[in-house]
C-alpha cells in the first residue's frame, strides 16, 4: 500500500511579493538554520512509510542552497515516491540546486510565474523576466525532473488584456504539462488586498484589472488552454493527460496527507490537526515543546461531509455521496440543477462550465 502526501513547508523568500496570502516572510539566515533543524527533527521523528507523493511548498523552497535542502531531504525516505514536487521562484533554480532537487527524487517542478509580462512581475515584488523561466525549465528537464507546471494570476496590477495574452504566448511556447491559473484575491491577507480593500493607492492598487476583466482573462486561459489539449480537472486546474497532480488529488479526495514544518496540515482520515503558522513560533514551540502542534481535531460525519464537498466538488469529477450524505446534501443540490450550476448523477454531483465559475457559491448553498 502506498504511503501518505507528505507536504514540507519552506517558509522562506526573497522578497514578499505584493499579492501574497501565505505565511511565508523574508526570514533572517540564523533563524532559516535553526528552523531547518527543527524540521529535520519532526521529520526524523515520522518514520514516513515510502510510495506516497511529496511536496515542498511555502514560500519559496527553491531558495535553499543545497547543504540546507539536504538538512531536510536526507530525513525523508530516500527516492520511490510517486511523485515528488518542488515548488520554485523563478531566478532561483541555479545549476546546483537543480542537481540537488535531481538527486533527492524531486521530479515535479512548480514554477510560481503569475506573469510572464517583466513589467507585471515587477510590480507584484518578482523580478524574473520570460527568458529567465525558459531557461530553468530547460535546465530542470535536462536534469530529469520533466513534469513541468506554471502558476498564473489573472488580476495583478498593470495586467491587460494584451500582457495576458502574451503570458498565454509563452505557456504555449513551452510546451508545459500542468497551469494553474488563479484569480487574484483581495481578502486582508495580502499587502495589496488590504490595499485595494481600503481604496489605497500603493502596490499598483489603482492599476489592478476590474473584476469583470479579471473574469474574462480567465475565461481566455480556460478557451485556449482546453484548445491546446489541457483538461481542466479542477476550478483552477489545468493538466495534459497523465499529468495532474497526485499530490493536491489526496487533499481534494480526503486521502491522508501529513504536514511537517510551520502552518502545516495532516489529515488521517479521521482526524486532522496543523502546525503553529510562522517559522519563529515553530522554531521556538519545537525547542521548548519539542512539538510545534497547535491544532487537533476528531472529525464527525458532519465535518468530513463539509469538507468532502468544500474540497471534492472544486473538481471535475465531482463527489459521490453514501445514502446518509445523499439525504442531507440532495434537497439541497435541487436548485442548484435547475439553475444549470450543478449535474446530478444517482447520488454524485459535478459542477458544470458554468458552476465553476461560481464553485464558492455553489459549495456555500449545498453547506448552508
Ligand atoms: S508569492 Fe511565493 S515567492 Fe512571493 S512571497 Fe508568497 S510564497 Fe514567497
């Protein structure tokens, strides 16, 4: 039997970028070293079962030189995962840490694009230009690691119709085998969320694609995308055949997962728990605690079925329901079928076209 998702949190970067939700920060290297110790140590402590996927995710992962990577790969099992991914900053996969990733089984690479436009890639805190990701993508395929996949937000400041096409332009161009393509979000979490949510005008805040275009760069993604061969397997998911991603497939089926390192997640089937949310309180609850837990949860039949559904039906295949859910959730589902938003199939459910584009509030009904 296979093992676990194994999620390890890297939550360092060069710079924060204007448009980032995540718990990551510009870290000092004193406290990046004692943070990758302590991660060694849960990770030591595991005894991870081999076969699973794994995913180094944050931040910025790719930021690490090799000795520091190898702090923490050489506490994972050592290859025979079913795939194995990197998540990178464009500019920062060098030759040596390419050759590091290669040699720890990595072979999944996850580039955090958003733009390929260097003017719109400037403006949200990133410096890489085209030429930059199409030379790593190069260097990451000659070294073995040949799966591929590109991140894009429709809705950074400055973005226009004509740079977005031209993002599309170079997707096409490098023939890669998986695009995520995001919205941008304007919630309090990120520097130009809370920006645009106070009518402020720094971080291009004046500058950011009504919702309206936002809604239509992402609908010229999802048409050219399926016409070059992508199926779209989840809301913001795009993959050619063969090549979604195992890894966000187990938390969108509830399969277990374990997280390792600050704001890190795990999930058993029936229970779930996470990590403190920053590297300095990490570091700090693992050499005091010896544990940096700070959540435990029992999940009850009501519970899975939220998240059964909060997570399931964001894909394409949609969810399937035993008899008890099915008496809960298809009342509900009703006028979600009438309104087009929604197909039944015996007890399951999938979004249509169209209900992915309002997937957060087709979830919110059936949960109401
Ligand atoms: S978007 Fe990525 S690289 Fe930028 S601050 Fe957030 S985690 Fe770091």
């Amino acid at each position: 039997m296979s093992g676990p998702g194994v999620y390890v949190s890297i939550p360092f970067c060069a710079q924060k970028c204007t448009y980032c939700n995540f718990r990551s920060d510009v870290y000092s290297r004193p406290l990046r070293s004692e943070y990758l110790n302590q991660l060694a140590r849960e990770l030591c402590r595991a005894e991870i079962a081999p076969g699973g996927t794994l995913y180094f995710g944050g931040g910025s992962p790719s930021l690490l030189e090799p000795q520091e990577f190898s702090v923490v790969s050489s506490n994972l099992p050592d290859g025979g995962w079913d795939e194995a991914t990197l998540e990178i900053a464009p500019g920062e996969a060098t030759p040596d840490r390419v050759r590091a990733w290669a040699a720890c089984g990595i072979d999944r690479a996850s580039l955090g694009v958003q733009s390929f436009d260097r003017a719109v890639a400037r403006a949200a805190g990133r410096k890489h230009g085209p030429e930059t990701v199409e030379a790593e993508i190069d260097r990451l395929v000659a070294a073995g690691i040949r799966t591929i996949s590109v991140d894009l937000i429709a809705g950074l400041a400055h973005q226009t119709p004509a740079t977005w096409s031209r993002s599309l332009e170079w997707v096409e161009r490098l023939a890669v085998d998986h695009v995520s393509v995001y919205m941008l979000e304007t919630d309090d979490d990120s520097r130009l969320g809370r920006e645009l949510r106070s009518g402020g005008t720094r971080y291009g805040a004046p500058d950011v694609p009504s919702e309206d275009l936002i809604l239509d760069l992402y609908l010229e993604a999802v048409e050219r995308l399926v016409a070059i061969g992508f199926e779209r397997y989840e809301v913001s998911n795009f993959a050619r055949r063969g090549k979604r991603s195992r890894h966000n497939l187990r938390y969108w089926t509830l399969q277990p997962y374990l997280g390792f390192g600050s704001d890190a997640h795990s999930f058993d089937g029936h229970r779930r728990w996470s990590n403190v949310s920053t590297a300095p309180e990490y570091v700090e609850r693992m050499k005091t605690a010896g544990s940096a837990r700070a959540t435990f949860e029992e999940l009850g039949p009501e519970q899975l079925l939220e998240d059964k559904v909060l997570t399931g039906l964001r894909t394409r295949a949609g969810v399937r329901f035993d008899s008890r859910e099915w008496r809960k959730v298809g009342p509900r589902a009703e006028p979600l079928v009438a309104q087009g938003w929604l197909v039944a199939d015996g007890p399951s459910l999938r979004l249509t076209d169209r209900g992915l584009l309002f997937a957060d509030e087709a979830i919110a009904d059936l949960l109401a």
